[in-house]
C-alpha cells in the first residue's frame, strides 16, 4: 500500500518533469533529432522522478517514525528499549522526544504513586479530612469525615459542602480561612450528632485561592474523661471532707467544750469519731481496690468453683441480711467452675449482695439464681427493693454514684462498690449488667467465661 501511494503521488510528477525536460532539451538542443530529444528527456523526467520518489519514501519512513514515537508517548504504560540515533536530524529528532517521552512517563508514574499513596493516608486516617475550593464545593473527602457526618460514603468531588456538614461553624471557620490566609482552630460540636471535635482549617500551599483544607479530631473521649476526672476530684473531696469534718466538730467539743468531764456525752462523740474514721478507712480502702484493679498487671486466672465462692459471700452477709430483716435465697445448682481471681470473685458477690439488703423493704429478699451455657456462666442477684430509676441506670456502676445519696450515706457505703464489681468482672474477661424497674427490684447479671473442662462436660 505505501508503494502504491507514492506510485500515485509520482505519476503527475514524471509527466511534468518530461515535459519540463523536452522544453528545456529543445532549447539548450534545437539542433539534435526530435526522437533523440524525446528520449533524452524521457530519461531525465525518469531520472527526476526517481530522486523524487527516494525522497519521498525517506520523509514517509521517518513521519511514520515520528508518528510511533509519538503513539508510544501516549501509551505510558509500555516499556520499549531506548531508541539510537542514526546521524541524520530526523532521527535525532525522533530520538530525543523518546527520551522526553519516558521522562515525562516516569513523572507521571511518580505523581500516581505519590497521588495513591497519599489517598491511602487520608482514607485511613480515624481523623476526618474535608479539602474545599474558594465556593466552598468538596474536592476530597475522607471515609472518617464521611461518618462524623452521618453519611455512608465519602461525598463525590464538586459537592458542595454544605450538603454533607450544615453547622454553620464549619463554614464560617473555611470563610475565614479564605479572607484571611491563615490557619484556624477551634473546638465546635458539630450538628451532626453530640460529639465533640477539635478543629484545624489551613489554606492549601501556595495562594488561599487554591482550597483550604480540614482535620477533624473525635474529641468526645477526652471530654468525657475530663469530666469523670473533674467529678472524682469532686466526688473524693466530698466523700472525704464530710466525716473529717465531723471528726474535727466532735474532737473540738471533746477538747474545748469540756466534753471530757461528762463521760455519757464524751462516750457518744468517741463512738461517732470512730465510725466517721471507719468511713474514712473504707472509703480510702475502696480507692485502693479501684486503683489495683485499673492499673495493676492482672494475676493468671484460676478456676475458681462457683458454689463454694457463692457459699461463702452468702455467709459473709448472713449476718447483714438478718440484722434487716432480709432473707437469702440460693437454690441448689449443678457446681460449675469459671476463669477468675477467687478473693475478686468473692468480693463480687459480697458488694453485690450488701447492696442488694442494704437497698431492700423490710421483710424483703435476696435471690441468687445461677444458670449455664456453652458460652458463660451466669450469676443474677436479685432483690425486691425499690428500684433504680431508669435515668439513673446508665451511671449506677460510676464512683461515687448514688441513686440516693442520703440513704447511701446513712447505711455507709462507700459509692464506690459497684464500681469495684464492674472493674472485677471486667478484669476477668466478663461483664455486668443491670435491669430495675421501679417498685419491682433490681436484677444485677455477672456473665463469666466457664473453665474449658465445664464445656467439653457440656458436650459429653
């Protein structure tokens, strides 16, 4: 088909170029035979046409050159071997747009992996990230900023943003950014649901024009920790100044108010130094266990059997549970073994137990029901006091939390026992739950990983 062509494309030519030929022999030969000049200049026209042609297929072969070098710049995802230059210009030339065409792919290849590696960062990121232009339309989003948003997947570029975020915060913290020049930070909580983020907008490099982009930081944690931290500071000033202060009235009036010449009066204000220092002591003593059960290193568990450890925290508050006129109930079970820390283990039962008689109607009960399965052990506590309201349950196993503080006091506890059982059961790789209605008692269910022989005996 090229022959074809320039076939073609020469005809006209050798035609034009014999009859160029014939003229210019006519006049440079008006002597010679008119035979011999046609032929002369049939030879001369050939001969023309045949440097023509060579020149023609030379420019064709070398524009089809340039026409794959120029296709394989396209094609950046090949590999081909490096082309030599053969001397003349047009193979230099093809030459060194290869070389400009595997520089220009190995940039390219360079700018993907640094675009996916990048993108890799952000998507998973747990901070949420949101790139904006100056019309504040979104032109990255991450899948964590998706979330804070209530949104199931990261918005598509060009959205704008006040389709996904409509705190109006949000916005005005990218406005400000964009007439300013210079990053912002505050701390907003954000519409989207109650949590908390520590906010950072910075312009992209270059000029603001360019964008501006977000991080996001969940925030809601630290805030909650700092709470429980205030509240506990409270909580222990509170539990801690109340009994020394009646310490030191009572020590006072023994020493000044001539307490001590009257041995019935000065009897009583020993007797009330002592129980407040008791308080004190258990109150101190809870603080202990609490600290050893949250930072100390966990001791190897143990199986641990079920009745005995129930037995015996039974027989611990006998005594307690006659004194209120509150009978205990524990039917008889098939014994079963679970992972734990026996002395822990007890003292869950003994703090569950003590508030379930402190926290009774008089002539009451105390039921301990004790069931199985081939995945836990479960211990339920139940009682027929009054209840815990249902605004309060979320919070009833937080120090220092009380559902009625008078009473609590009144009976000295502590505030801090379910706390305790909670950490405990934790500690052992189980957990505690609680349902109460009001009128109708509490029902406190510790879940407790069974000792694997309980489970291949369940098999059999």
């Amino acid at each position: 088909m090229p022959r074809l062509r320039i076939m073609t494309r020469l005809l006209p030519c050798f035609v034009a170029l014999t009859a160029c030929s014939v003229l210019l022999l006519g006049w440079l030969l008006p002597e010679a035979q008119p035979a011999h000049r046609a032929a002369a200049s049939a030879a001369l026209g050939a001969a023309a046409t045949a440097v023509l042609a060579a020149f023609l297929a030379a420019h064709d072969r070398r524009a089809l050159a340039l026409r794959r070098i120029l296709e394989r710049l396209l094609q950046l995802g090949k590999s081909d071997s490096p082309r030599q230059a053969r001397g003349d210009e047009l193979s230099a030339l093809a030459a060194t747009i290869e070389q400009a065409t595997r520089r220009v792919r190995a940039m390219v290849e360079t700018l993907q992996r640094e675009n996916a590696r990048r993108e890799a960062i952000l998507g998973t990121m747990v901070e949420g990230v949101v790139a904006v232009d100056p019309l504040l339309r979104i032109t990255f989003a991450n899948r964590a900023f998706a979330e804070m948003m209530g949104v199931t997947e990261p918005p598509a570029a060009g959205t704008p943003l006040v389709q996904v975020a409509r705190d109006r915060a949000l916005h005005e913290m990218f406005t400000a950014v964009f007439a300013a020049g210079q990053p912002l930070q505050k701390r907003l909580t954000l519409s989207a649901g109650t949590r908390s983020f520590e906010v950072q907008v910075a312009p992209l490099a270059g000029s603001p024009q360019r964008g501006a982009i977000a991080m996001l930081y969940d925030i809601t944690g630290l805030e909650h920790l700092e709470r429980v931290r205030k509240d506990f500071v409270a909580n222990v000033s509170h539990e801690l100044r109340t009994p020394l202060a009646a310490i030191s009235g009572y020590a006072e009036t023994l020493l000044e108010g001539g307490g001590l010449e009257d041995p019935a009066n000065s009897r009583q204000f020993v007797a009330i130094i002592l129980a407040k220092a008791r308080q004190l002591t258990n109150v101190v003593q809870d603080l202990l266990i609490l600290s050893s059960l949250e930072s100390a290193k966990a001791p190897a568990a143990e199986p641990i059997s079920l009745e005995r450890s129930l037995q015996s925290a039974l027989r611990t508050v006998e005594p307690m549970a006659k004194a209120h006129g509150v009978s205990l109930v524990c039917e008889t079970f098939q014994d079963l073994e679970v992972l734990g820390y026996e002395i822990r283990l007890e003292q869950v039962w003994v703090n569950l137990l003590d508030n379930a008689i402190k926290f009774n109607r008089p002539d009451g009960a105390v039921r301990v029901d004790v069931l199985r399965d081939r995945e836990r052990a479960l211990v339920r506590v139940c009682d027929t006091g009054p209840g815990i309201p249902s605004r309060d349950l979320p919070r009833i196993f937080e120090r220092f939390y009380r559902v009625d503080k008078a009473r609590s006091r009144a009976t000295g506890g502590t505030g801090l026992g379910l706390a305790i059982v909670k950490h405990a059961v934790e500690q052992m790789g189980g957990s505690v739950s609680v349902e109460s209605h009001l009128g109708q008692g509490s029902v406190f269910t510790v879940s407790l990983p069974p000792f694997e022989n309980n489970l291949a005996a369940t098999e059999r």
